[in-house]
C-alpha cells in the first residue's frame, strides 16, 4: 500500500496542533485532521481510565510512517503515545496524487 492514515491522540487541544502543524510543515503529512470532544477508555497501569482527547488524523504515505511516528514521539506529552497506521486500500485518484504531491 502507498497511502496509509495514521491515527493519533493528544491530551490537549495546544500539542494537538503542535503535532498536526510540524507533520504538515515537515511535509510528514499532507493533512492532519483534529477531532476534539473524544472520549477514551483505556487500561493504563493496572487500571481502567477514561480521559477527554483529541483524536487525530494524518494522511500521508507509507514510506513516511517510521519519520512521522519519531517526530510524533518527539513533540508528544505522553509516554506511549497511540501511533497507530492504517493502510489506505482505495481511494479517490486526484487525492492520492495529491498526497504524493504534499509529502516527502
């Protein structure tokens, strides 16, 4: 797969766009989505917590995923910060290219 959507979370909506704004600027990623008012449930050192996040939403190729995700731990708060990348199987062809276009 060329294309791939990477998923990520912040605590704050602050290095939420910190994060979306250096991948873009870096060429890492050729859009980053911010979704606020997420609400995650999790298993954290041997117990269950829920917190508010922003989920986010980067669109970018699979050859930059390893660069993306160093620059993500990078700039993030967290310890283990969620990294997680999808493959993207089809899409709308004038995207992709532009993807292409905006990365690397």
């Amino acid at each position: 797969m060329a294309h791939i959507v990477v998923l990520m979370t912040a605590g704050r909506s602050e290095e939420a766009a910190t994060i979306a704004r250096a991948l873009v600027n870096e060429r890492l990623a050729a859009c980053v989505n911010l979704l606020p008012g997420i609400t995650s449930c999790y298993r954290w050192e041997g117990r269950v917590a829920e917190d508010a996040e922003i989920l986010l939403v980067a669109k970018t190729r699979t050859e930059l995923f390893e660069a993306l995700a160093r620059r993500v731990r990078e700039l993030h708060s967290y310890a283990t910060p969620e990294i997680i990348a999808v493959p993207v199987v089809a899409g709308s062809p004038d995207y992709l290219q532009w993807i292409d276009r905006e990365t690397g």
